[in-house]
C-alpha cells in the first residue's frame, strides 16, 4: 500500500464514530481512495453513519495527510514497519478476524507467516506453572514453531523466555504501542525480542499508552495470529477465561496442561482441562497433531458493519 492510501485509514480513524471496519468501507468505496477527498453528497446517503459534520471532515482529510505520511516514515525510520491491511505481509488470518485497518511491527516481520502456538495464562501463575510453559515453548521452537504471547507477567513472560532460550521465534502481541513496556520491568524482555529477531506487533500507534479496552482487542489479535492456544493457569476471570472463548469462537484448537502438576491458579484451569473442547498435553508431540498451518480465504471486507 502506498503511505498515502494508509494515511487516509489512519486519518479515517480518528474520526468519531469510524472505527476500523468503516474506514475501511469508505477506503474502498472510491476506485482511487482520494476520492474521499471531494466525496459527494450522497456519500451519506451510502453510509448511515455519514453526516454532514462528517462529511465535512472527510473532505477536508487532505490537509492532515501529509502530517500522517511524516508520522509513518519517522515510525520506519525507528525500525516499525506500519503494515496496511493490503500489504502482502498483513496476515490473512488477520484480515478474517480483527481485521485492523493498521498494524504496527517491530522486529522480525516474517515471523507473522510461521506456523505458531499462543500462550495464554494468569499475571498469577505459580513457579511451577511458569517452569512448564517455559520448558514446553522452548521445545515447541526447537520443532519449527513460533511462540505467541501477550508479553504480560507470569505466563506471558514464561513463554517468551522459554522461546527466547531455543531461538528467536516468539512475538509478543501488546495492548500498548510497540514504543511503550507494560509491563515496564518487560523492558528489557522486549528489548531482547527485538534484537535478537523476534517480534512487537500492535494493533496501536507506536506511544500508545495501555487501556483496559486495549488489552481485550490485544487477546483476539493473539488468537487470530495462533494457529493453536495453549492455556497455562487462571482462577477463572478476567483476561485468559475470555482468551479461550476468542480461541473458540475462532475455531482454534485449544490445550491445556494435564492435572495434579500443582499449577496455580487453577479454578479456571480445572474447566478447561475437563472440557471435550480442550486437549491435555504433556509435550510438544501431543500438540504437533493438531497444529498445522492455518489456510485461509480473503473475506470481503465490504460486508463489514
């Protein structure tokens, strides 16, 4: 995609009441994207959520573009790669799932197109827990695997660590901007990413700050990135117990450790090992069958409401 053609979803974006899918409807309305720029009246007969303060906005986007362009080749040239949601290198899966009109990546990009396993499991967990998914995602990297986590303490932490250990393969999807540590004493975790060509991918500008609505659309980024999840621990709310329904509903096989290993919390941890839904694993070779590349087909991003 071109600077410009992204500038103008960015600019779209930060309208009121255009969020990510009616940008998009309006990007594509036009055969040229700049035609938004002297879009006529009937664009609001079109788009019930079109009025004429909007109107007035949308034609007058011409004149933050450039502003967005500057924005973009300052983030380029600090090592983020802005990827558009028709760039070659924005995940299909992505497309047909959150589908943000934007993504910002620091790092190895070419990690996004790797066979991966997510991670998901309580700021809580135990030691115990931690030592498990630790072992078990440097062993999933050592089998050609890319380990996907939320870069948050605990679980998170552990499963990047693990990866860390075996290679490089691991990316850390954020709630915060790719500028920004949340954790802050992740600092130096994610530094680590960084260097040693992992991955930071957000669906957020590069300084933004963390909110609690944040970390929600972070959790069904991580399911849709994972061609499988595996569930660490949790008491049963809070952000892993809506992570397994997002896995779910996104037809992700889901795993879980087996009982009696002392992984704490595990209320939650208990409903998921005795779903029919969820496989029990132990190793890397209890998970292999079930983990294959995820295929998918474009969807057309028109139909979005």
């Amino acid at each position: 995609m071109k600077a410009t053609d992204k500038a103008i979803l960015a600019a779209l974006t930060d309208l009121s009441g255009i969020g990510d899918a009616r940008a998009y409807d309006l990007y594509t309305y036009f055969d040229d994207p700049s035609g938004l720029l002297d879009a006529p009246e009937s664009l609001a007969d079109e788009f019930h959520y079109v009025d004429a303060s909007t109107l007035a906005e949308i034609r007058s986007l011409d004149e933050e573009l450039e502003s967005y362009c500057n924005q973009f080749n300052a983030y380029e040239s600090d090592g983020i790669t802005v990827l558009g949601i028709e760039d070659d290198q924005y995940p299909d899966v992505v497309r047909n799932g959150p589908a943000p009109v934007l993504m910002y990546a620091k790092g190895n990009v070419e990690l996004l197109t790797e066979t991966t396993v997510g991670v998901s499991g309580a700021r809580e967990t135990n030691e115990i827990g931690r030592q498990w998914i630790q072992s078990l995602s440097s062993a999933l990297v050592d089998e050609g695997y890319a380990v996907v986590s939320g870069g948050a303490r605990g679980a998170d932490t552990a499963a990047h660590r693990g990866a860390l250990e075996a290679s490089n393969s691991t990316i850390a999807v954020l709630g915060t901007g790719v500028n920004v540590a949340y954790p802050p004493e992740n600092q130096s975790l994610f530094d680590q990413i960084i260097d040693t060509g992992g991955l930071l991918v957000s669906m957020r500008s590069p300084d933004a700050e963390p909110t609690r609505h944040s970390f929600l659309n972070r959790n069904e980024l991580i399911a849709a990135l994972s061609d499988g999840m595996i569930f660490v621990a949790t008491d049963g709310s809070g952000g892993t117990m809506a992570q397994y329904e997002m896995a779910l509903e996104q037809d992700r096989p889901v795993f879980a450790p087996p009982p009696g290993l002392g992984i704490e919390p595990s209320d939650g941890l208990e409903t998921f090992q005795q779903s029919e839904k969820t496989t029990i694993i132990q190793n890397v070779s209890d998970l292999s069958n079930r983990v294959s590349t995820t295929t998918s087909e474009q969807m057309n991003l028109d139909n979005w409401s």
